[in-house]
C-alpha cells in the first residue's frame, strides 16, 4: 500500500503540492496522470525519499520510504531512465545495484530475461535506445523482487512489440497482489492498463477513482483527463 497523506510542499514563496492525498493498492494497478508541472515528479520524490515535503507524508507499507529496512525488496522505482553511466553495460549496471544491495548475481540473469534485455545485457548503456533504456530501468527496479513498482513513463520510447509486454506485465504483477504505481502522458495506452486512476493539476488531485469512475459521462479516460484539466480555452494548463 502507498499512501500519500495530505502533502504540501513550497519551493520559496511556490506552492508546488498542495494536500495531495490518494492512495495506490494492492493488487491494482494505479496510473498517476497530470500535465507538465502539474507535480506529478514531487510527489514521486518525496514519496521515495529523493525529497521532503514542508508537511505531510508519503508512506510505503505505512513507513516512510527512510525507514524501510530493505528499500530495493519492498519498493522497486524507475524515473527519469535508468540512471546507467553511458559506458557501462547493462549487465555491469545491474550488478553494480545488486552487489550495493546485497542481492545474489543470478538476480540480474533473471531480470535481464524477464525485462527482454538478455541481448543487449553486454552493450553500453550509451548506444541502447530510448525503449532499451526504459526496459534496462525496469529491470533494475524488479532486482529485489519488491512487491511495489512505481514506474515513470513506463511505455515512452517502447515499440509496440514493447508496450504489450509492459502491459502484459503489470497486469501479472497487479494480478498477483502486488501494488503498481505509474505516471504517464500517453493517456490512451494508460487506460488500457490501470485499474484506478488519480488526476494531479496545479499540485491538487482533481480526480481520484476506478478508471470508470473517473471516465463517468467522458467516453474515454482522455476526454476526461482534458476535460479535468484544461483552462477555459481548451489548452492543458
């Protein structure tokens, strides 16, 4: 279970998250939807110990990410790419991680095969695509077998081969009473895969619900994610 209670957070004088509440459970999987600088990336910060918020909390199993006593096998995350140095391979990556957390070797061959890298495990991480690096950054986060992903555009830069395997995926973890907690502006490939789905704009949750709840009178979680989330003129704000 993730739980974000009522987060505030200002950067100056800026109100970036404005009591941001909702919550992510098990067995669903939960897609986190706003526009550019709707706050989106604070609260996944904040919610994996990157930042703090000037009040409220984030919590992971109803701890807070910084009291986790094994972080890497209870939530697994993957923001902003891999994370990789450019002139290691795939494989150096993984075991770099899994050699820092305390995780057997064979972990990464499993991952490797599981993320559909098993090819390109002994490439750099410089010459890998976009979807490879995207796949590379699941693998790492699926290295401790965490029973919580939060996963950041999961399917941007993904072949479509590539996003009926994440879909596929997600759907196995959800469906095994796992937690998944994704962002993504691909909307419609989106509705495709959540369960539930929570709408941020301007650092407030506008929506919070099952996806047809959310949908209601909309037709598509699309029209109703532009409906929540544009100005009086039509354009995304």
């Amino acid at each position: 279970m993730l739980t974000i209670n009522n987060l505030v957070k200002y950067r100056g004088t800026q109100e970036i998250l404005s009591g941001v509440s909702f919550k992510a459970k098990p067995g669903r999987v939960t897609g986190f939807l706003g526009p550019n600088g709707a706050g989106k990336s604070s609260t996944l910060r904040i919610l994996l110990g990157l930042d703090r918020p000037t009040s409220g909390s984030a919590l992971i199993n109803g701890k807070p990410f910084a009291e986790l006593h094994n972080p890497l096998s209870t939530i697994g995350a993957a923001l902003d790419g891999s994370g990789a140095h450019r002139r290691r391979t795939g494989r150096a990556h993984l075991r770099w991680i899994a050699h820092a957390a305390g995780l057997s070797s064979s972990r990464v061959e499993e991952v490797l095969k599981i993320a559909g890298l098993t090819h390109a495990a002994d490439k750099r991480v410089g010459n890998y695509s976009l979807g490879m690096g995207k796949r590379l950054g699941m693998a790492a986060a699926l290295l401790g077998d965490p029973n919580i992903l939060v996963l950041d555009e999961p399917v941007n830069g993904l072949d479509p081969e590539g996003i009926r395997w994440i879909r596929t995926f997600l759907r196995e973890r959800a469906d095994a009473g796992n937690t998944v907690l994704l962002s993504s502006h691909l909307i419609g490939e989106l509705a495709e895969t959540v369960d539930d789905v929570v709408i941020i704009k301007d650092g407030k949750i506008v929506a919070d619900g099952t996806l047809d709840e959310v949908i209601g009178t909309h037709s598509t979680l699309e029209n109703a994610f532009f409906a929540l989330t544009s100005d009086k003129t039509g354009d995304v704000v």
